[in-house]
C-alpha cells in the first residue's frame, strides 16, 4: 500500500480511535502529546499491557501538518524513518518522506497497533494529589487520574526569536520557520532569512529556487554532505555509531545546533551562494531602522565546512578501521561550488533600499510546558529538568527530547529504545508498589483499546 492510500485508510479510520475515558478514571499512565515521541511510549506501554491514554490536543502528528512547509522532507532516509517493531518494505528505501507521507505513517502505526490515542484533548494543567501523589490532568473534557506521565509534547514546536525581531519596522511581515509554507505564499520582495541551520538553508534554497531575492543571515552551524562514499550520510552515522556519540553544548546552556544537511542534496552556503542567495554575518541588531550583521561570513562558511570534512574523515576511519569495501569519496558539487559573496561584506541593509518585505526567523525551537504545574520538573527557562527522560519527581516522564547525550536523541531514530526505557521504569514501579485497596473511581474496569477502538 502506498503513502496516500495509507493516508486515505487512516484517515477513515481515525474518528474511530478512543473516546474520552470517565472523566476521574484513574489509569496506570497517560501519554501527552501524539508525536513519534507519543505515540511510540504509548506502542511501548501496549506491549506491557499497562492501561493507558494518549490525550493529543489536535490531531495525530499535529507538529508535522501545521510546522512543516509544502517542500519539508524528512532528513532520514524511508529505511531510517521507522516506528518501533517497524520495518520497511517498500520500493525507495534511500528515498526522503513528503511531510504527508510522514504524517500518514504516524497515523497508520496509531490505526495498526490500536493506540488509545484521544485527539482533540489538550491537557491545560498537569498537577499532583499530594494526598495519594496521584496526576491529575485537567483537560475540557474532564480530569485523569494516573499514577504515571509521561509528557511528550514536542520540545521543537514554539519559535525563538532574537530580541532584534521586537525592533525591526511594522512594515515587514516576519514569520517563524514554522509558519513558512511556500515562496508562493509570501508578499512580493526580498526576503531576509535568518539562521543558516537546518530550518534556514532548507528553506532560503526552496526560496531562492522559486525565483525569489533571498537575503541569508549566517550563523556559526556545521555542515554534512547528503551522501559520501556510496550511501546516505545517515546511514554512515547510524552504522558507525557517530549518531551515539555526545553533542556539544553552546556557551548559552543550549545544545549547538543540528549541522545543516539537505533533504535529497546537500546545502552548503557556498550552494546557496552560487544560487544567488546573497549571504550575510549573524544578525546583530537593527540599528535606526537599519539591520545590523557581524563580519563573521567567512567563519561561519569555515566552520561549517571543517564539520564536514571532520564527519568525513570519522567515517574514513571507521571504514578503514574495519576493511569495508567503500567507494572512493568523490567531490560533492554543492561542497566545492564557489560561492558568489558580497565584495565588501554587508554589515548593514536598509529594508526600503534593499525591497525587504519579509523575514522569517529559522533561530530555533524550544518546547511550551507553561501548562505543568510541578514542582522540580522545569527550570528557570521553563524547559524540562531530566536524566535521560526520567525526572526527580517520581512517576514522571519526558520523552522525544534532545540531549546533549547523543545526536539520536530528538530524533526519531531514538524512539524505539527509549520508549523500552521509559516503560520499562513505569514496569518496574508498578510492580515494586505496595498493593493498596483501589479507590472508588478505580473499581469499575476501563474498557480496552481494542474494546474502544471497535465500539469507535
Ligand atoms: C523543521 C524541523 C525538521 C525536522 N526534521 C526531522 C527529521 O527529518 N527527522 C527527525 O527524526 N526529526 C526531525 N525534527 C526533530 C523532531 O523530530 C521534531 O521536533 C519532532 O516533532 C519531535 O517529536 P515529538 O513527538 O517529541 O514532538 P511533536 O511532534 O511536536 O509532538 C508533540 C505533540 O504533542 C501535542 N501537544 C503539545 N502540547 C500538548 C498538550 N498540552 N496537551 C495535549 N497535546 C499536546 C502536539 O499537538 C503534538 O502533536 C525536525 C524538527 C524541525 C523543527
């Protein structure tokens, strides 16, 4: 079956997922949120037979159809892009999922294995009973009780902006790169795009591409080639064990950005720049109306490109380090390209003179947890405190988050082993706690998924 027609028999079948449980029913766990994240606990708590809920507040990947812009394809290749105990059978293995394709697989793996997914149910405050610790989940179509939580609401879902964005003049449309759809859907003019990672280098080429004057304010993101050495740079990282390997952290506390790798080809700078996409500093600040960059172009192209090469001579290495027959690197087009830039570099543009309508800011995401009222859990930033998802306060969980722990973490090729983890946690508790009589609202037995999936 192909990725539409998957899509079409999901669709039909999701109003058939799980009704609201009582409100007051009390359940093992609940999952927050419907992600890949989500949805792959929710798998891992099936198989543990422990009686659960995924409350979603939208729709089943709800990130992926109201984030992604028309163009968005996964990083990872379809043989890559798997859910837990999922493999792939189909014609394009080194292929790249459509953002649809991605969200009719979600929607097929919920379907498939009967996931007690609740759409349309936003948890507005998470809280604890200190009479019985128990968490409550105040959601507008009643409250759960569980002893267990995991929250896996996506920690890449609300744009960061500079401060300079509250300076710049009404004038201009400024969007996030989640709000970015198509060159199509933005007003006629240049566009400044700001931030060369991911997000931005995918999107300032979709631009540029369209025909469209694309301004790109650099920052200092590494770079990888889509293929080296006859396979896709990911499959490389997976085999190697590079994507296990720590990340670096950023003098703010943040993790250093993922390096910026395209979706079917690479992007480098250098690519975007024989394009004709005019680059830029970093975004300093707008100064009387003016936007300001540093003179640091020529670093960040330096910088990306020594990420590259050091990527490349990790996996030479390993290669050689275990006699693999591989092909002989040949040079990448887009890595060896001369760029076209500014003679002298721009330091300033004056949005009037330079047609500038548009900006759109692609400096990162962070996660919205404003509804958990738990002590101990966030930290000053508002952003989950946690040791590989478990937290100090017993019986609560994060699950789909970045770490500074590996490059698989935040991504979805993290998911199938740290659903196991999480679960098996949640397990191991329940098993450990002394029996106590049940409660009331406990008595009466929750229907099963399977249960509730047929009667939908
Ligand atoms: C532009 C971009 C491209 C990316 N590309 C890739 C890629 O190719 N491969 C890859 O593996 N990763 C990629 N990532 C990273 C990562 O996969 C995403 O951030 C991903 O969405 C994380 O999955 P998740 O399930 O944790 O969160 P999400 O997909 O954000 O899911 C969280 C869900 O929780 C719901 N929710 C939120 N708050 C509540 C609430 N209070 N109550 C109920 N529900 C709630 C949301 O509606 C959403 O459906 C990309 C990220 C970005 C920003």
């Amino acid at each position: 079956m192909n990725a539409i027609d998957r899509m079409s028999r999901a669709k039909r079948s999701i109003s058939t997922l799980a009704p609201m449980v009582a409100d007051g029913a009390m359940l093992d766990a609940v999952v927050i949120g419907a992600g890949w994240a989500g949805l792959g606990v929710s798998h891992a708590l099936v198989r543990a037979g422990l009686r659960h809920r995924v409350l979603e507040r939208d729709r089943i990947g709800a990130t992926w159809r109201t984030q992604r812009w028309d163009a968005f394809r996964m990083n990872s290749t379809k043989i890559q892009t798997l859910m837990p105990d999922d493999t792939y059978d189909g014609p394009d293995p080194d292929g790249f999922m459509t953002r649809d394709e991605f969200v009719a697989l979600l929607e097929d793996f919920a379907i498939r294995n009967r996931l007690p997914v609740e759409t349309n149910t936003p948890v507005l405050k998470l809280a604890r009973d200190e009479e019985d610790s128990l968490f409550c989940l105040t959601t507008p179509r009643g409250t759960l009780r569980a002893g267990h939580v995991v929250i896996a609401s996506g920690s890449q879902n609300r744009a960061r902006r500079p401060a300079a964005a509250a300076a710049l003049s009404a004038n201009l449309l400024q969007i996030d790169a989640c709000d970015y759809r198509s060159p199509a859907a933005l007003p006629k003019g240049a566009i400044l795009v700001v931030g060369s990672a991911q997000s931005g280098g995918q999107i300032a080429q979709d631009l540029i591409e369209a025909g469209r004057t694309v301004f790109l304010a650099t920052a200092r993101a590494g770079r990888m080639p889509r293929q080296y050495r006859g396979k896709d740079i990911f499959v490389w990282l997976e085999q190697s064990g590079l994507f296990d390997v720590p990340r670096q952290m950023e003098p703010s506390g943040r993790i250093e950005s993922r390096p910026l790798v395209g979706a079917i080809r690479t992007i480098s700078l250098q690519s975007l720049s024989a394009q004709g996409v005019v680059l830029l500093g970093r975004l300093t600040g707008v100064e009387d109306g003016r936007l300001t960059f540093a003179d640091d172009l020529q670093d960040n192209i330096r910088f990306a490109d020594e990420a590259s090469v050091k990527v490349k001579r990790k996996i030479d290495d390993y290669i050689a380090r275990h006699g693999f027959e591989a092909p002989a690197a040949i040079e990448d087009p887009a890595e060896t390209v001369a760029p076209r830039l500014p003679d002298p570099p721009i330091l300033s543009l004056d949005p009037g003179q330079s047609g500038l309508t548009t900006v759109i800011w692609c400096t990162g995401f962070t996660g919205d947890f404003s509804w958990v009222r738990l002590p101990g859990v966030l930290d000053g930033r508002g952003q989950p405190m946690h040791q590989e998802g478990i937290t100090a306060l017993p019986g609560l969980y994060f699950a789909g988050l970045e770490s500074p722990r590996s490059r698989r973490a935040g991504t979805m090729l993290g998911i199938a082993e740290e659903a196991r983890r999480i679960v098996e946690h949640i397990r191991q508790r329940i098993h450990s706690a002394p029996t106590k009589p049940p409660r009331r609202d406990e008595r009466q037995p929750l229907p099963t998924s399977k249960q509730l999936v047929e009667a939908g």
